[in-house]
C-alpha cells in the first residue's frame, strides 16, 4: 500500500496543475532568492508568479525542510 503524502508535498500536486509548471521549476527560482526570508520568498512567489499564499507557503517551507 502507498503512504498517503502529508505535509507541504501534499500541494505538489496541486501547484503542477494549477501554474503548468514542474515543481522543479519553482525549486530553481527559489534558489536564487535564498537571501530573502521566509515570509519574503512567499510574498515573491506571490507578486511576481501570482501564486496563492497557501501554494508559495507549501514550496518554501518544503525548501526550508530540504536544507536542514
């Protein structure tokens, strides 16, 4: 039986089909903007790629559990 994904991977999903973009995609742009704080990478992905806060929130927290 498959695990049920739980935490921000859970978005994944939801991002892909919602923005047409791989999630890779939006791991790369967020690598560049590693100066800025969470809340600040959240706002970027927001302004800029007109994300929803839940799904900028999702990406930069599942990054910021990456790099631990």
């Amino acid at each position: 039986m498959t695990e049920k994904v739980k935490g921000p991977a859970s978005y994944f999903p939801s991002i892909e089909k919602t923005y047409g973009k791989p999630m890779q995609h939006w791991f790369d742009l967020l690598a560049a903007k590693t100066d800025l704080k969470h809340m600040e990478q959240v706002a970027w992905l927001k302004a800029e790629h007109a994300m929803g806060h839940g799904h900028a929130n999702a990406i930069v927290h599942y990054l910021k559990q990456q790099q631990k």
